[in-house]
C-alpha cells in the first residue's frame, strides 16, 4: 500500500496522520517544566556554541499555554511531560510539580523523575501510587551513575509495578560522567523486568541501541532527535537503518524532545516517514505503531 506524502509542515500534519488512518499521535518525549527552570534551559541553549560547538535555536520558545496549543493543533492527543533534576533534592519537588501538572491538562501522563538519594524510593513510590505513567532519567544532565546502589531499589520499584523509565543515557550530544550505553546495560542486565525506553535510540551509538534491544526484550527506543537533518550532521544515522528496525518494528516509539528541538516539529515526522518508506516490510504498519499504538502501550492509555 502506497503511503501519503509526509508532511511538508506543522500545519499539514493532521492530514498526513489522518491518511495514516490515525486519530492523532503518542509523544513519549516531550519537556515540560516550571518556568524559572525551563528559562534556565532556554539559556543554556542560546549558548549552545559555547557547550556543543554549533546553534541550537529553540523552535518553540513560546509560554506554556501555547506550546499547548501548538501540541493540539498538530494532533498530540497524549504525551509524557518530561522533567529532570540536576542535584539532590530536585526529583521530588519535580515529580511533585509533573502530577500536578497532568492534573491541569488532560493531554498529558502523569510523569516522575529521580536521583541517586536515600528517599528515592519514598517520593518513587507516591508517584506510582498517584498513577505515574512514566520516569524520566537523565544520566547525562544529572551527572550519575545509574549503577549507584541508591538506586537499586528504585529500579526494582519500577520494574515491580510496570512503569517503564526514559533513559538518557547515550553520549550525545556531548558525554558525561556515566553516559554510555554499556554502563546502563548493566543496570539492564540487574534488572532484567524493568521497562526501559531508551531515550534518541542511544545517540550516537544507535547499532549499541539495537544490539542492547536484542539482549532485553522490555527495551524500546524512541525516535527523539533521530534522522533530523540537524543531527545527521553530528550522529548520523548508520547505513541501513529503516532496514535494521524490520527486527524491532513493534520496538520503535515517538519522541521529539518538544519544544526545545532546533527545528519545526514535523521535521522529526519526516524522519520517521523516511525509514517507513525505504524498506516495503515497515510501511503503514509500521508508522502506525511508531506514531500510535506502542506509545499509546508503553504509557499505558487506552488508544481511540
């Protein structure tokens, strides 16, 4: 079956996912956060040249209420509001902040996030009493080790109740202190039920994604970022991909990093449609999936 033509802007995307026979789409990667933080964000990227050696305008720096708006209009029926501590202390006034913010808007999971500290566990546990969908980990901003033993409780926590942690934990855009893939496959290794999405498909090391996808079956990995014209140009993609994903079709879910990406949402659509499109065994099913009904599983709402 012929796919429609991908779309050419924000604009014309509820046509394309329309002709997809979709009501809408699933982001798993979306960033929310209190105001005073995400100017602080929003800074750091304005001197991205400083930190990543080239730009990084934010499409999106707009207040909250219309980013929302930009969210509906592109059809975003649900998404995970992703937030992240960079000290101790943060997770649980974030994760207080996340739920309270779902609360406020519909579209959006409850989310949490974490650190290595000793009530981790405590503020995990009420968030997933409270009905947290999803944990975002970032190991690269935190500057962490996700092997710490503080956090193996935590770790078992969510493997128990079936909330699966975003992990950033690749080595883009710059490295950190315990980025690498090979380290958090440890914590995959040790933690063999936790659900676990692996945040922009493990840029740069996308083959280590696949490869850790093959050994942990709860392993998924979203499309942030991914096969954009602005990241080709840092971690492009290895020959072959759309190929190498016909394994892990069901394994592939929407991400877009929202707003804080360098170019219009649609650009990362475009992507996604691009890998669909090179290999006849992906196609609409597997757009679907992507774009749909594995987000919509991995965060645990009922599909239209």
């Amino acid at each position: 079956m012929d796919l429609p033509a991908p779309p050419e802007s924000d604009d014309d995307v509820p046509r394309w996912t329309a002709e997809l026979g979709l009501p809408g789409l699933v982001d798993t990667h979306v960033h929310f956060l209190p105001e005073r933080m995400l100017a602080k964000v929003w800074d750091y990227f304005d001197h991205a040249c400083e930190h990543y050696g080239r730009e990084w305008p934010v499409h999106y720096k707009l207040p909250e209420d219309e980013r929302l708006r930009v969210l509906d209009e592109l059809g975003v029926l649900r998404f995970a509001p992703l937030t992240y501590p960079h000290k101790p202390g943060m997770a649980r006034w974030l994760t207080g902040w996340a739920g309270e913010f779902a609360d406020a808007n519909p579209a959006a999971v409850r989310t949490a996030t974490l650190f290595p500290e000793p009530d981790v566990t405590e503020y995990l546990g009420e968030a997933v009493e409270a009905g947290c969908r999803m944990v975002k980990v970032h190991v690269q901003v935190g500057g962490f080790d996700p092997r710490d033993e503080l956090l193996a409780p935590a770790w078992g926590l969510l493997a128990d109740a079936g909330v699966p942690a975003i992990v950033h934990c690749g080595n883009g855009p710059i490295p950190g202190s315990f980025t690498g893939l090979d380290i958090f496959g440890e914590v995959l290794a040790a933690h063999p039920r936790l659900k676990v999405v692996l945040a922009h498909a493990g840029l740069p090391d996308y083959t280590g994604a696949l490869e850790l996808m093959r050994r942990h079956e709860n392993l998924v990995i979203d499309t942030t970022m991914v096969g954009t014209p602005y990241s080709e140009d840092m971690a492009p993609l290895p020959q072959g991909w759309a190929s190498s994903l016909v394994e892990f079709a069901d394994r592939v879910v929407l991400g877009t990093d929202f707003p804080n990406i360098p170019y219009a949402y649609a650009e990362q659509l475009v992507a996604i449609h691009g890998w669909a499109a090179a290999d006849d065994r992906l196609g609409l099913p597997f757009l679907r999936s992507v774009l749909y009904d594995t987000p919509a599983a991995v965060l645990g709402v009922e599909p239209e």
